[in-house]
C-alpha cells in the first residue's frame, strides 16, 4: 500500500489556513499555493538518492553529498496544477514539466482528459503529480494512468488539500504511488467539493469565477 504523507509542519498549516480563508485575494492566494507546494516537494524528495563527491572549499576539501542524478518530470492537472510548479521548480530547477488536462462532468463528478503532453523520456524519470485539490480522486487517478501508459513507473502525487474519499480512490486504484498533502479534511459534499476545503482553486489561482 502506498505512503501517505499529511504535513504538520507549523508553517504548512498556517499557510492553508489563510487560503483557506474567502478574504484572502487572487494575488496573495497564488503566492500560498506556490510556497505551500515548495515545502510539499521538500518533504516529497527526502528520499532522492545522493552520491558522495569532494569539493575544495576556501578552507579544504570537503567530502559531501549531491543528488545522484536521477531524473525528475513534474505534472501538473491543468488548470489549478500550474500554480505549484513555480514552487517545485524552485527547488528542482532541472526538473522537466508535462501536462495534462482535464474537465470535470458536472453531473457524473469525473473527469474529462483534453490535453496530454508528457516528456519523451517520462519512462525514465521519477515523476510527480501535482493538483492542489484532492477531492473524488477521479482527475488524479485518470492522470496517473495515463502517464502509467507512457511507461513511467515511479510516481509521486502531491495535492494541498485531501478529502478522506480522494485518498481511499488513489490508495485503492494507484497502491504504488505515494501521497503528500498538507491538510486532510473532513468530507466531500453533495457535489464533489471538499469540506471545509477552500473553494474552487483554479479559480483563486487565476481569478476567474
């Protein structure tokens, strides 16, 4: 069964709180998404591996670690997925970025892929999801899929916000891919939003209704 990851970290939490609150604007809001998503990939790749190198400092040479050189692809859901790049590549500037697209039926709650573009070499690379928003599952559990198609294997998803319903799905249906998400709440409603949550994402990123 895959890891599940929820983030305790004092910092994590009193960033969602304030976007979860509906007075926090488009501007500020955006800027949460990417520093909340830049601590996530923190946590998300404590487990890159590293190799020992020396490097002559002004003082000596130093014998010290570096990333062993593995390969990394970030895919965000579009739309709300974009705003967390920024964060992530903050951090894993080398990283590599696909796409993938997708809609929500309003009336079936699933989703509806429109776009996919994915690195030549995703089979190859460690790949992490990114959608900020883990409610039905449905979107995460439709891209995982599709980047597993294309043959990757070791993959990671990270969303900032989960409902219990979201994390049993990709657990039931991705058993390999481990899950980080900096807050866990309590439901979804009666349509596929999460409770208490903090609305409609994409539409805080981008300042849309």
């Amino acid at each position: 069964m895959s890891k599940v990851m929820i983030m305790d970290h004092p910092l994590v939490q009193h960033k969602v709180s304030i976007m979860r609150s509906k007075d926090t604007g488009t501007k500020e809001f955006k800027e949460l998404v990417s520093e909340v998503a830049t601590l996530l990939c923190y946590e998300a790749t404590r487990d890159l591996p590293t190799e020992e190198v020396e490097v002559e400092t002004p003082i000596a040479v130093a014998k010290t670690r570096q990333l062993a050189g593995r390969k990394l692809a970030l895919v965000p859901i579009l739309r709300a997925g974009l705003g967390m790049v920024d964060g992530m590549l903050a951090l894993l500037p080398a990283a590599k970025v696909g796409h993938i697209g997708m809609y929500r039926n309003e009336e079936t709650l699933e989703p509806v892929e429109y776009y996919c573009k994915l690195p030549d070499d995703i089979a190859e690379r460690e790949v992490i999801v990114l959608d900020p928003m883990l409610a039905t599952g449905g979107s995460a559990v439709d891209a995982i899929r599709q980047i597993k198609k294309r043959g990757a294997v070791n993959i990671k998803f990270i969303a900032i916000i989960g409902a219990p319903e979201g994390l049993e799905r990709l657990q039931r249906e991705h058993p390999d891919v481990d899950l980080y998400v900096a807050a866990l709440d309590e439901k979804l409603n009666e349509n596929g939003y999460i409770v208490p949550g903090l609305g409609d994402a994409g539409d805080r990123i981008f300042g849309t209704k």
